[in-house]
C-alpha cells in the first residue's frame, strides 16, 4: 500500500495511492484519522482499513489533478545518517565510522516531491543526497535487531539537501543540513509489507539529465534495522518519525572541481518500487518576521 499526503480544491488530506488516481481516506473510511501520524499511531488494524477501503472507485481522485505533499507534513523528528555507504565514505577521504554519524534535520526543512528547493541567499554551496528514508510506525524504545522491522511503517525517498559551506564550518551539522526546503520527502510511504526487504533496491539521482548516484541499499554500512536499534537504545521513536539512512558516493562537492547545484537545476531521485522526487532549485524568496 502507497500512503500519501495529497492537496485537492482545499486543504490537506491522506489517501491511498494505485494505478489510476489516489483514494480519498477522509470520504472512503471517515472513521479513520486524517493526519498521516495519527493515522500511523492509530495501528494495524487502521492500516487495514485503509488498504480495504482503498477499493473505493467513488472516492478516487486522479493524480493529474491533485498536490502531492509531503506525506509527513511535519515529523516529529527528522532524523538522518552521514557517511553510512562505503563508496561515499571513500570519496569523502576518510575512515568508515564504528557507529552510525547521526544528525537531525529541523523538521520545518521539509518539502513535497515536486516542490521547489531553495538557494540560500548565503550560500552558493548548494549539494544533492539521494536518500532510502524510513518512517517509524511505533513508539519504541530499546528493539532489538530481530525485532526492528516491527517499529518501521514503511520507506520512502529523500533528498538530504545540503549547504555544504554551513554544514562544515562547524562540528555539528544540523544548520547546513536544515534550510528551508531542504528536505524534500515522498512521493509516498510504500508500506514496509509491499517493500519486502529495503536492503536490495536501485536508488539513482539525476542532476538535470545527467545520473550523478547509482547504487543499491545493499551497500549501506548500517542497515535500517541496525538504525532502529541504534536509534532507540537512546531515545523513543515515535509514528511519523523518518530516518534517512545516508547517501552513496556521486555528491557534487566531492567532484574535482566541485559541481553544485545551481538556479533552475531539477534533481530527481528515485528508487526502485517506492518512486521519485523531482525539486528544482530555485532563488529563496524574501521573508521576514512571519
């Protein structure tokens, strides 16, 4: 089952993603939440209504003409892994780490599959993550590696946006790693049922038209069950939560000479059976005090 966050005529609603349009959660099962989080938190058999209910032909909306959003609008944590494949750790010219890099990106980063992505106004060291991300469906503490798929909800695909120049200035990475928009997530959650194991999907990235990532999950240096019992030795996961397990090698800064992203570049990650994002760079618009 494909679980997204959708826009239509007004206001934001969960639904069911198949072939020929998204089934509106809200008409189609009314007793069920109508926020991905909730909706997660509410448990199995919740998930089993939606999947039934996914069958409802009248509550069908076509893709063409409705919003994609994020499928988690706003996560409780947005948590992510750096240096977790091998070839990546290479290119960055250093040693494999004994224990998972974890950072978090501020969850006010978070994008829809077909937004836009900001330049900041402060930087032009703008760079691509292409991303297997999971989302938890549990609230746990202390799980075990047997038990770790148990907690995950499912997986979706990330862009781990990042403004090179902030991120290494300083030992901590969460400035560089949290701008607005830089947290592009979906299109969906593929539920980890329909997944099978993750440890074995294609993920590529693409810059413009040129492939810049090409690797499988295979190659992560820490698994997602190994990132859940990591994770949760310290603090409790919660539903809606999403990890992002880290890039593989193919990252603009670490091309010779550096290729960063630039005005009206369009990035496209996808991987194998969970979909695509596709975000062009755009100027950050002006703001101030909201």
């Amino acid at each position: 089952m494909k679980l997204c966050t959708f826009s239509h005529e007004s206001g934001a609603r969960i639904g069911v993603v198949g072939e020929d349009g998204v089934v509106d959660l809200g008409a189609a099962a009314p007793e069920l939440p109508r926020e991905m989080c909730a909706l997660l938190a509410a448990g199995p058999e919740a998930l089993r209504r939606a999947a039934s209910a996914a069958g409802s032909a009248k509550s069908r909306i076509p893709l063409a003409s409705l919003s994609l959003r994020a499928p988690i609008l706003r996560p409780p944590k947005f948590l992510a892994i750096g240096l977790n494949y091998a070839d990546h750790v290479a290119e960055a010219g250093i040693e494999p780490p004994k224990l998972p890099t974890v950072f978090n990106k501020q969850s006010t980063c978070v994008a829809g599959p077909r937004d836009p992505v900001h330049m900041p106004r402060v930087s032009s060291a703008l760079d691509y993550e292409g991303e297997l991300g999971f989302v938890i469906g549990r609230r746990c503490r202390h799980v075990p590696r047997d038990r770790a798929h148990e907690a995950i909800a499912g997986y979706l695909v990330v862009n781990d946006v990042s403004v090179r120049d902030w991120q290494l200035r300083v030992p901590t990475w969460t400035m560089g790693k949290s701008f607005d928009t830089h947290g592009p997530i979906g299109p969906w959650i593929t539920t980890a049922d329909e997944v099978g194991d993750p440890h074995g999907l294609r993920l590529r990235t693409w810059v413009n038209d040129e492939l810049r990532q090409d690797s499988v999950t295979k190659h992560l240096i820490f698994d997602c069950f190994a990132l859940v019992e990591h994770l949760s030795t310290a603090f409790t996961l919660e539903p809606g939560d999403v990890v992002t397990t880290g890039t593989p090698g193919g990252v603009g800064m670490a091309m010779k000479p550096p290729r960063f992203l630039k005005l009206g570049d369009r990035v496209r990650v996808e991987i194998e059976g969970l979909g695509a994002l596709d975000n062009q760079v755009i100027a950050e618009p002006e703001t101030g005090i909201l």
